[in-house]
C-alpha cells in the first residue's frame, strides 16, 4: 500500500500535482482542504461564528464539499478549531486505511499520516501563489484585487503556521519542493521519482 502525503500552503499547487501524481499511479485522490471547506461553508449556511468551537466541531460530520471566495476567507480560522480538526483528521485516516492514496493538506505528512510511504512539502513564494490563486479566480469570472488575494494568503499562511493543532510545517524527511520556477509536469516528475524509490 501506498500513502502519498503532499502538504503545503494555500495555491501551492498540492491539488492539481496531487490529483496528477494519483492518476499516474491509479491510485485514489484526496484533497483534505476540501473536507475543511465543506465545514466552513456549512458554518457560513448555518450562521455559525468561525470563533464557536463546540458547534463548529459539531458540524464536522458532514456537509457539501466547494470552494467560494467567502469560504477561502473563513477556512484558516474553522481549520484551526481542535475539534474540527480531530473529527476531520479521523476521517482522512479511516479514508487512507481502505489502501492506496495521494493525500493533499497542510498536516498529512506530520499529523494525519505521519508514517507515509512518501511526504512531499510544496511551496512557492506568496506572490506566485497569488498570482496562481488571480488566475484561478479569473477563470472563475470572479472579481479580485491582486493585492487582496496576496494579503490574504499571507494571512491565511499566518493563521496556518502559527496555530496550535497541527501547524503548517513541512514533515523532518519530506521532500521539499519550491514550485515557483517549475511546470506542474516537472513539479509531478519529481514527486514520481521520489515514488519510485521507496
């Protein structure tokens, strides 16, 4: 069985390298931010405060997986609420248990599947990623200021590094990779190379 963990901050390109390296392998995908988003959209439908841990962590059950501007605004401050995170965190292991998979977050390698096959941390610079995130919302048809898109981030990477539970930190034997000059092709090479060791 393979566990491929590949964790990074926000537009870090963890989603589209992971979902790429999966069908490469044909193996499953999971892109853990997804789980996240879906309990702050929840919150946000159902009028609950980013701050109100006891039923933020009541929603982690269930609820629609998307991705909105107003949600990307909130996650960080759902993510980091303990509660949230173990319900979510026993999910993503109960997933990973039922054999191969590439798994995308910002605690796979050290938290969630601390003892994977293969961890991968990518980065980039804060500007690269807010210009993947603008382009990203452009296809979207959305509006954005390129600068609030960086500021954002920065908070987001802020509010990620920083918590308690589980921060933002690349695994002591993660691969780290910084995307900023690479294609998502050389980005995917390097993560099957490091595959095709172990």
């Amino acid at each position: 069985t393979l566990t491929l963990a590949i964790d990074g901050p926000a537009a870090s390109g963890k989603s589209v390298v992971g979902r790429e390296v999966a069908r490469r392998l044909g193996i499953r995908f999971l892109d853990t931010g997804a789980m996240y988003r879906a309990i702050t959209l929840a919150s946000i439908q159902q009028g609950v405060a980013a701050d109100d841990a006891c039923k933020l962590s009541s929603l982690a059950a269930c609820a629609d997986i998307l991705r909105l501007a107003e949600v990307d605004a909130s996650v960080s401050a759902v993510s980091a609420v303990s509660g949230v995170r173990t319900a979510l965190v026993a999910q993503q292991r109960a997933i990973a248990s039922d054999g191969s998979i590439v798994m995308c977050g910002r605690d796979i390698g050290t938290v969630v599947l601390p003892d994977a096959s293969v961890k991968v941390f990518l980065t980039a610079s804060a500007e690269v990623r807010a210009a993947r995130r603008a382009a990203e919302m452009q296809q979207r048809q959305e509006t954005f200021d390129t600068r609030q898109v960086l500021a954002a981030l920065q908070r987001r990477d802020k509010i990620d590094r920083e918590r308690d539970d589980s921060p933002l930190r690349p695994a002591a034997d993660a691969l780290v990779i910084c995307s900023d000059h690479l294609t998502i092709e050389e980005v995917v090479c390097q993560i099957l190379a490091e595959v095709s060791q172990c």
